[in-house]
C-alpha cells in the first residue's frame, strides 16, 4: 500500500481513518494513530531512548535536555514511559485505564520524579517545560529498560515504537555483548527503523585490561555484522565527560543534525507509521471476520444444542447430585481396602514391636552398674525404633495411598478448592510413643503369642487413627462438591437464558457479518479521497482529549516507603558448640605421635595419619557465578591478591577456568589447558544450527553446513568465527595444551579458541589456595554463548561454596533470575547454607543511602526466589585488588571474614568430629590393653573367649540389613516429588503461555508464523522448566539418600555400642555419588503436533479479548500433560533403578568398612592379649593423651 496518503490531506484524512478504527472497535490502532495525529499536528519528532536498566538513559536525557528531570539509580526506575517537550510548564499524567489528568504551571521536581516509578498506575507522563534546552518540535521519549525482570517494562518500551522516528539504545559498557541486545538491534533493523547505539559508561575501561581502541573494533565489527551503519555507533560517558574517548559532544550534535532532517521528513515519517497501522488493522479485520463467520456457525450450533439442553438440566442436575453421593461411598470403600491391604507391621518390625514389649516389663534392667539410667536409656530407644519403623511404614503403605486417592478423586471431581488440596498432601497419620504404650493390655504376659496379639492392636489402632481422618477429609470433600455442583446448575440455568437470548441477536449479527464484506472496499476509499473542506484539527483533538480528562485532586501520588537501613547478619551461627579446628588438629597430631611407636596400635596410627592427611589436604571448591560481565574473573583476582585470570568488558570467560593450589608435578605457574574431545565440540556446533539445519555427524560435515549458512545469511555472522575454530582445532591433536601465565589468556578470552577449550586449570600459590581452595569461573549466564549455562548445575551440585556475582550498576538482569530461580529449588537440600551474594563495583555508588536501595533491591529480588536470610556483600573488586581507599563502605574484609570463617570451621566440622571420635577410639583401646594387660592369666582367657564371641556378635549385627525398607522409601520419595514437580508445572504453565503469546508476536507478522513462534517458544519452556525441575530432583534425591544411610549408620553404630560401649565405629564420608541420566524430549516436538488447537485462532482481537486464548491454553495443556506425564514417569523409573542401586552399593561398601575395622580391632585386642605388654610404655602413652584431649 504505497503512498496511499497525501501529505496534503495526512490530518483529515488520518481523523477519518481514526473514526473508522473507533467504529470497527480497533482501539489498539485508534490510540496509536492518536497519537500520530497529535505528533503531526505539533509538527513533533520523537526520539526514544531505550535499552538496558541502569545503562544511564534517564542521565543521558538530563544531560541533552539540561535539567535533572528524571530519577537515575543503579536499580531499575522509569517503569513508565515519559515524554519531555519544550513549552509551558505542565505535566499530563496518563493513567493505565486511558484517563488523564493534567498539572498546570510549576511543579514539584521529586514528586515527578515518584510519578516515573509508578508503572503500576501510570502508563505515560507528558512533560513541558521552557527550560529544556531543545528545539520546540522535539519530543525525547524515556522508556523502561528492556532487560528488567519486570515484563511491563517491555511492553511499556514496545508500546513506543509505532511513534518514535528514531530510537537511541544505550547499554552500560559492560554489557554490550548480550544476545538480548543483538536480538534487538537485529529486530529494529528489520522493521526500517532508524537506530543508534550508545555505549555509555565508557569511563570504566581499564587500559591494563585491554586497548580501547581494539576493544571498540570488537564492538563495531560485531554490530556491523547485524546490519547496524558504524557510523550510528557512539561511545560516551557522562561521569567524566573529559574522557579520550568520549563522543558525548558528537551525540548532541546527532541531536541537532536529526533535528533538522527530521523536520523535513515529519510527513512522510508520519506516513510510514500510519501505512503500518493500516496494514495492522485489515489484518485485525480480517481476523475479524472470520471470527464473525465462524461464530455464525456457533450460534446455529448453539441453538440447536439449546433445545436439547433445556431436557438435558433435569437429568443433569440429578446426576450432579448423585455424584456426591456415589464418591463418597467409593471413597469409603478404597479406604477401607488400602487400610485392608496395609501391612505395616512386618517380619522385622514385629521383632522391634517384641524388644519393646519386653522393655515395657516391670523386671526390664540392662547392666549392673547406673541401671536406672541405662535401663531407661534403653526403653526410649526401643520405642523410638519401633516408631520410626511404623512411621515409615505407615507411610509408604497407607498415607502415600490416602494422598494418590484423594488426589485422583479431586483432580476428576471438578472442585477447586486449595484448602483441600493442602490437606490431601499433608496427609500423614500421626504415631507417638502414648500409642504404643496404651495399646499394651496390662496383666498380659510377654510371650510370642502376645507379641502377634499386640501387633494385631497396634495396627489396627493407627488404622484407626488413619481412618478417622480420611473421615474428616471425606466430610469436607464432599461438602465442598455439594457446593460446587449446586453452583453448577446455577450455571446451566444461567446459560439457557443465554441461549435463548442469541436467538434475538442472530439477525443483528447477519446483517453486521455482511456489512464487513464491504469493509475493505470502503477503507481504501476513505484514505485516497481528497479532503477540500477546511478541517479544524485542534478542536477535533480538544474534544477528543476532554473524552478522557479527569480533575488532578481526583488523582493523587501514592507515597513509596522510605526503605531504613538495617543490620544483615554477616553469618549465621547454628551450633550447639563451636568446634576449635586448631585445637583438635593439634590433638590429632600429638595422638598420632604418641601412638605411633607402640608395636599393637598399628592399625590405629595408620587410620589416625590417614585422618590426619585428609584434613590437611582438604580441598574445596568454590563456584563463581553471575551475569557475564559482572566482574567475576575481576573479583577472582581480588580474592587472589594479584591479576591472575584476563578481565575485560566483553565476555571473557568462555571456559571453564580453575585456579587451584600447587603439587609438585603442577608448580606455580603452571597452566593446563583441557581442550573439547571431538563429539563435545560437535555437540556444541549442532546445537549452534539445529534451528535452521539438519544434525551434522561430524566436524567436516559441521565445516560445510555452517559455511553455507553464514554465506546464505542463515546465520548470524558472529558465528564465522568457528569457521575459523574448527580449522585450528584439528591442529590440537591430544586435546591438551601446556601453557604458562602469560600466555594461556588467548585460550580463555578469543572465542576462536576458547569456543573449542573445555577448562583451564591455573596451578597458583597463595594464601588462598594454601587452605586448598579451587577458585571455579564460570561462564555468564547471560551471555551470547549459550553453551556458557551448561555447567551451571554441575558446580551447583558438587561446589562446596557458590559466590554469587551481580553487578552494581546492573543489578538482577534476567540471567541472574534464571540461575537464581535454580538455585532457590534446591537451597534446603544443601547441609549447610553455601551461598554468598556479592555486589560488585560497589565503588561506583554517588552515596551510603544509594548502596542501601541497591542491597534492599537485590535482598527483594532474591526472597522472590525463595532465598531468605541471604548474606549480601557490596565490594569493590578493583579496589581491593589495587588496595584503593573506597569513599564508601566496603564489605570486601566481612566478606574474607565470614567466608575463611565458613570454609576453616562449618566445613570442616564433620571432618573434624570424625577426628575427635578416632581420638576417643585410641584412648578407649589404649585403657583396654591396659586394663586387659593387668589381669591373671586365667582372666585373659576368659577375656579372649568373651572377645571372639562379642566380636562375632558384632560380626553379624552390621550384616543384619533391610535394605528393602531403605528402597520402599526411596521409592515413595521420588513418586512424591516427580508428583509434584507435575503440579508445579502445570501452575506454571500458564504463565508459560501468556509470555510466549502475547499481542506482540502477532503485531508484525502473519498470524501462522506468530502462532509457530509462540508454540515453539511455549514447548522451549517446558522442555527447559522439566529439565531444570529434575535437575534439581537430582541433588535433592542425593541429600535424601544421604540422610537414609546416615540415619541407618547411626543405628549400626547405636547396635554395636549395646553390644561394646567402647567400640567406636568411623564416620565414614558419603561421597563419589553418580548422576542418573535425564531423559526430557519435549522439545523435539514441532508446532504442527498442535495444528488442531492452533485452529481455535481465530483472530488476534477475539483470542485476546473474547476468551479463546484461555480455550487454547487448556486444548494445548490437554495435549502435552499426557507427554509431561510419560517423560516424568520415565525419569522417575530411571532414578529408582539408579538410586536404589546405589543404595545397596553404598551398604555393602559400608559393611565391609566396618567389617574390616571390628575385625582390626578385636584381633589386635586377641594379639595383646597373648603376648606380655609394656605396661611403663602405655601408661606413659595414657598420661600424654590425657592431656591432649582433656
């Protein structure tokens, strides 16, 4: 439709146009071409300014407008758009349901200020003033920045773009290189837009980090290859605005040059806007149409059903009500047979049930010596077994069931009722130690038989308990169904009213579908006519306007809470007692020591030395992990104390880099470059060009297709860099690179290499690494490299520390989100809280209170993701490293404070008990040789008889395993959390579909290939939420079998200390677990695997407004929950084949260790014994200890 408006005729002819839009209900385009209308009529240019939050738009509108109208902040502020226009002073305030008021004359500069972060109520400030130093048809156009976690700050920008004739995208220094920024610039570019990019905040370029004029090179060629002119790339800074490099100047001298030629070009710009709008709107009325003729069809549809309907409500009412009544008796039923079925009292629970009833006797005493306490020692801890074995029980056999009933009943039944669904899953049948003891009959004697009678009791008695619940769920169950069903049939009654009116609207309906036949036709007429008659523009605008204005005291500020300072807790403390780690390696060392020489405790030496070493070489690993950019390899060296890894404002780390302590094959220095095998590296490029290719099988055949693609423009130009990588890396044939440190950077920082490099490990002596820490720096999560979020989990998983980086000026951006919201699933299966967040260039702060909103900001965003109590640091990494004084407070001492603390003592604690309890066994061994040395000779052989029978003894209580119990509750573990990780897709799932269709992807494109891109997106995120969901199921299943063999160790060790007061058992270290394969598909499926729900589109206005994106959402979810459902119960299986193995494995690996040392001890023990002893020797060695360990 070219030049189908006169200049001319553009105002009259656009109002007409505008009526018609209004008639056809197309407010979408009215408003926009409203604001056209007025934007032409005030002869205006409008320039937008957009692009990252935080990047310094609101600052670089006051500085080209001169007055400090807009609020600036490192956090996000403008969540509305603001016009700023010379003329009298005023501000017209545009509120989210179209109305508007407006305040004449002078005005408070802060509460304006409050007004431009008040996105929730205000959609739009119009500001004018005569003191803004720019030309009187200039509009400068301030919008949120795109990159916010707020997604109304998108579609507040978006909403700009129709009016803006050019667009300014300004992005902080440090981040130019996102895919964000590329996948906008590429997308304005595509729509003709005139686009100018800014690199602000250039001041923070480090020439040791690089030469700025390379480092500009880099930013052109990369924006040039996306279509963008070099010449509309300016880089400023308007901190120091004497900077070398500073084109601030240049840019308001691009102000001025587009001033004058946009004056000039006013109409026809104009024209191509409204051209757009027209395109827009036939489409919305074709749409439309076919909406209307399909309805059509619906309503004849709907008038037959009608007369059914009307026989049908009696019979449907009868059998609402029936319903209620035959769920209820089939849920009593299926109770009653899951209690019938429920055998929770088996073989070894039963013999648990016997050692109770015996300690239940009044004659019940255990040793000769304090046998009160023993004895009542003894009775709590049979209870307690027997009830952890009837709680598991009851668990796995009767709650686990109650809540699969109930759930499948309520999901089918139709009720919505969140408090019911709360019930159900908490579901559990409460067991205590009361039961169990009332349930005894007195005068009953304790024979065999009894304990049949009193297991018989004890069942049916927490049966009971059970099924005085199910009771009460039952009762309100079927209260709420009753209600919900008689709400039911007030809605079929509703409906034939409905139906009955339809009659009465078919004909209006008709007569409206056949007017929109001629619709188009008179359009076309409508923009090509000629419009002689003077037309009086600015009375049509007036009346117009008065449609919406409203009286400023009917509309006022909401006040924002002033945010006080708070004292965070550096670390939190949650012991009983603090263990002194050089207080008990000391003792450790000195124990050895004294042990070492005598001949008998050989055994004790070695496992003493082998403690000994496994403390003092101790290692950890510490994961850096944030937004590229962020300063991790910056904050690394700070940490180091020296500039060890390359740092610069493009994405460097592109591998995986580890600075590790030194050995004597690794000296300091020393850099080992692991290079990517051939099948990693190709995976890598497939997942590069599966979008626009078919799988290559190998690197040559990957060669040919990404050459073809970059020469066809099928893919971006960036990507001819691996054009180049796989060529240098056939020349790497062992996949392993020995470098130096001033050498190794080219592999971590030039993508042409590092694309292929997998890690590099930097062997480096220093305080830190001294204590054995492997400082990890990971890739960006928001990065352009997708292959960067790949290693996230695993150091998520293994790390034993996780520093979380953010950038002070750029706090929170969308990857910090995506790896958050990870991070806070599997937060409580960490033992100990291993997370710290970390504000860096916290030197760029103007002052203490700006610091504060930043730290309460990101303490917000993080409680979102469900991570509370969070320790939060603001540091300065260059500071620190080049020991510069920051003007302000500066947690970089805290942090090293809080952080040696948490690696030196919370890490180390159980390593450490472990140690003490090695220390007692050797003093415990050490008094029974003595002890044992001292005796006649007819006592020793007592003592041997007496020690190879207790030892045998021993022998088969670690043997005696149930593994089988362990694997049920495995089992019911899993079935519970894939249950749930179900549920929580499916209430995320909504909100899947709502942002992959929105009124945006249908703006500019057919409605086919909208509809393909957001079904592709919507199957994206499942795939990735699914993904994500069991990935976390991973680290959570590993802590539960943890803590089962944790639990089944501590009852090994309670059983032999019943058996050997002084037969101490190790604690051994539950470690080397293997990771289960994920098995998630859902993102091979293709659009066209949902051709008959995308055929519910009908047209963007009735999807969007008339309910049938809702019928859509629950056709599509209806489709995919049944390949969610398949996948999850595939992994699930697989998890229990692989966790129930390593169960049993870890079991046998568990007896053997103990096996071996009951063995060790009892024969040197036997050895002592028949041979004469140095009785001076170990007394000696008894008094050393002594004070070692007193």
């Amino acid at each position: 439709m070219n030049n189908l408006i006169l200049t001319s005729s553009i105002l009259p002819n656009s109002i007409k146009l505008y009526d018609e839009f209004m008639n056809r209900h197309d407010t979408i385009r009215a408003n926009k071409l409203l604001d056209i209308i007025e934007k032409v009529y005030q002869k205006q240019l409008y320039i937008a300014f957009t692009g990252h939050f935080s990047a310094g738009k609101s600052s670089m509108i006051n500085e080209v407008v001169g007055e400090h109208v807009l609020p600036t902040s490192p956090i996000p502020t403008s969540a509305n758009i603001v016009l700023l226009q010379r003329g009298e002073k005023k501000v017209k305030i545009t509120l989210h349901n179209g109305k508007t008021t407006q305040i004449d004359g002078e005005y408070d500069i802060e509460k304006i200020k409050g007004y431009c972060k008040q996105g929730e109520e205000i959609q739009k400030l119009s500001i004018f003033d005569n003191n803004f130093q720019i030309s009187n048809h200039l509009t400068i156009i301030d919008t949120p920045g795109i990159d916010s976690t707020d997604q109304a700050h998108k579609l507040a920008t978006e909403s700009t773009l129709h009016t803006s004739d050019y667009l300014f995208y300004i992005v902080d220094y440090n981040h130019v290189q996102s895919e964000e920024n590329f996948a906008f610039v590429s997308e304005m570019l595509e729509k003709g837009k005139n686009l100018y990019f800014i690199i602000n905040q250039i001041d923070k370029h480090r020439e040791e980090e690089g030469d700025f004029l390379t480092y500009r090179t880099k930013i052109n060629s990369a924006l040039t290859q996306l279509g963008l002119k070099e010449n509309h790339i300016y880089y400023t800074s308007l901190r120091n605005k004497d900077y070398p490099y500073n084109e601030l100047s240049q840019v308001k001298q691009l102000f001025n040059a587009i001033i004058k030629e946009g004056q000039e070009q006013i109409f026809s710009l104009a024209q191509q806007h409204i051209n757009g709008l027209v395109e827009e709107h036939l489409q919305f009325i074709e749409d439309q149409e076919q909406f209307q003729r399909n309805e059509k069809v619906a309503i004849e549809e709907k008038l037959k059903e009608e007369k059914a309907l009307l026989d049908q409500t009696t019979n449907q009412v009868t059998n609402l009500n029936e319903q209620a009544e035959r769920l209820e008796k089939e849920l009593k039923n299926q109770v009653q047979q899951i209690l019938k079925n429920a055998n929770i009292i088996p073989f070894e629970t039963r013999e648990k049930a016997k050692r109770f009833i015996e300690s239940q006797a009044p004659q019940f005493k255990v040793g000769l010596f304090f046998s009160q306490k023993k004895t009542e020692q003894e009775k709590n801890h049979r209870a307690d077994r027997l009830l952890e074995d009837l709680a598991a029980h009851t668990k796995a056999n009767i709650d686990w069931h109650m809540t699969n009933l109930f759930m499948n009943k309520y999901q089918s039944s139709g009720v919505k009722d969140e408090e019911i669904i709360n019930i159900i899953q908490s579901f559990k049948t409460e067991i205590d130690q009361k039961l169990l003891q009332t349930t005894i009959k007195k005068g009953a004697s304790f024979t065999d038989q009894y304990v049949m009678t009193y297991s018989t009791d004890i069942s049916e008695a927490i049966k009971q308990r059970a099924r005085e619940q199910t009771n009460n769920l039952i009762h309100t169950f079927i209260k709420q169904l009753r209600e919900s069903n008689s709400l039911a049939i007030e809605e079929l009654e509703e409906k034939q009213h409905s139906y009955k009116e339809s009659i009465q609207k078919y004909e209006g309906e008709m007569i409206k579908i056949n007017r929109l036949l001629l619709y188009q036709g008179q359009l076309f007429s409508v923009l090509e006519k000629q419009i002689e008659e003077p037309f009086e523009v600015k009375d049509w605008l007036d009346s117009v306007s008065k449609k919406n204005i409203e009286v400023h005291e009917q509309w006022s500020l909401r006040e924002s809470k002033k945010v006080e300072k708070e004292d965070r807790p550096s670390i939190s403390i949650k012991k009983d007692r603090v263990v002194d780690s050089d207080k008990i390696l000391k003792a450790l060392k000195n124990t050895f020591k004294t042990i070492q020489p005598l001949e008998d405790f050989q055994f004790l030496s070695d496992s003493l030395m082998d403690r000994l070493s496994s403390i003092e070489q101790k290692t950890f690993t510490v994961a850096l992990f944030g937004a590229f950019s962020a300063g991790k390899s910056s904050f690394a060296n700070a940490l180091i104390g020296e500039k060890v890894l390359p740092s610069s404002p493009t994405p460097t780390t592109a591998t995986i880099n580890k600075i590790a302590p030194v050995s004597s094959d690794y000296p300091h220095g020393t850099v080992s470059i692991y290079l990517k095998n051939e099948e990693e590296f190709l995976a890598d490029l497939n997942g590069m060009i599966l979008d626009v290719s078919t799988e290559a099988k190998s690197l040559e055949e990957a060669f040919k297709k990404i050459e073809k693609l970059v020469n066809k423009n099928q893919l971006e130009e960036r990507y001819k860099v691996y054009l180049q990588a796989i060529t240098e890396y056939k020349s790497y044939p062992s996949k392993f690179v020995s470098s130096t440190l001033s050498e190794f950077s080219t592999f971590v920082a030039e993508e042409d290499k590092a694309c292929y490099v997998k890690e590099v490990i930097i062997y480096y002596d220093c305080k830190l690494t001294r204590q054995g820490i492997t400082l990890v720096d990971t890739p960006g999560a928001d990065s352009l490299h997708k292959r960067h979020t790949e290693v996230a989990f695993s150091y998520i998983k293994n790390a034993d520390a996780i520093l979380f980086l953010t950038y002070y000026n750029h706090p929170f951006s969308k990857g910090d989100q995506r790896f958050l919201k990870q991070l806070g699933r599997v937060k409580d299966a960490f033992s100990l809280d291993k997370m710290f967040f970390i504000i860096n260039a916290i030197d760029l702060a103007s002052n203490e209170e700006e610091i504060l909103d930043v730290k309460n900001y990101i303490d917000g965003q993080l409680t979102r993701q469900d991570i509370r109590q969070a320790r939060i640091y603001g540091v300065s990494s260059l500071n620190e490293l080049f020991n510069q004084k920051n003007k302000n407070e500066d947690d970089f001492k805290v942090f090293r404070k809080d952080f040696t603390r948490f690696i030196k003592h919370d890490l180390m604690e159980a390593t450490l008990l472990s140690a003490e309890n090695e220390i007692a066994k050797v003093s415990n061994y050490l008094n029974k040789i003595i002890e044992s040395s001292q005796k006649k000779q007819s006592e020793k052989e007592n003592e041997i008889f007496h020690l190879r029978n207790e030892q045998q003894l021993l022998l088969q209580t670690i043997h005696k395993n149930s593994p089988e119990i362990l694997e049920k509750q495995i089992k019911s573990e899993l079935a519970e959390q894939v249950h749930y990780i179900k549920q929580r897709i499916g209430f995320q799932y909504p909100n899947f579909f709502k942002e992959a269709f929105h009124p945006g992807v249908f703006r500019d494109q057919k409605p086919t290939i909208a509809l393909d891109k957001s079904v592709t997106e919507l199957i994206q995120s499942i795939h990735f939420e699914i993904d994500q969901e069991l990935s976390a199921l991973i680290i959570r299943s590993e802590q539960y079998l943890k803590s089962l063999l944790t639990n089944w160790i501590k009852e090994k060790k309670e059983d032999v200390i019943i058996l050997n007061s002084e037969m101490i058992l190790s604690q051994p270290s539950l470690t080397d677990f293997s990771i289960p394969t994920l098995h998630v598909t859902i993102n091979e499926l293709k659009s066209s695997f949902f051709k008959d729900e995308l055929k519910l589109f009908k047209g963007t206005k009735s999807f969007f407004e008339q309910n049938q994106k809702q019928m859509m959402s629950e056709a599509v979810w209806q489709k995919i929950e049944e390949l969610i459902e398949k996948q999850l119960a595939l992994n699930e299986e697989n998890f229990i084949i692989s966790y129930t193995s390593l169960l049993t494995k870890k079991m046998d690996e568990l007896v053997a260790k103990f096996e071996h040392e009951i063995n060790q001890m009892y024969e040197s023990m036997l050895f002592s014994l028949e041979k004469e002893q140095d009785i001076a020797g170990l007394l000696h060695a008894k008094n050393s200890l002594s004070e070692w360990i007193s």
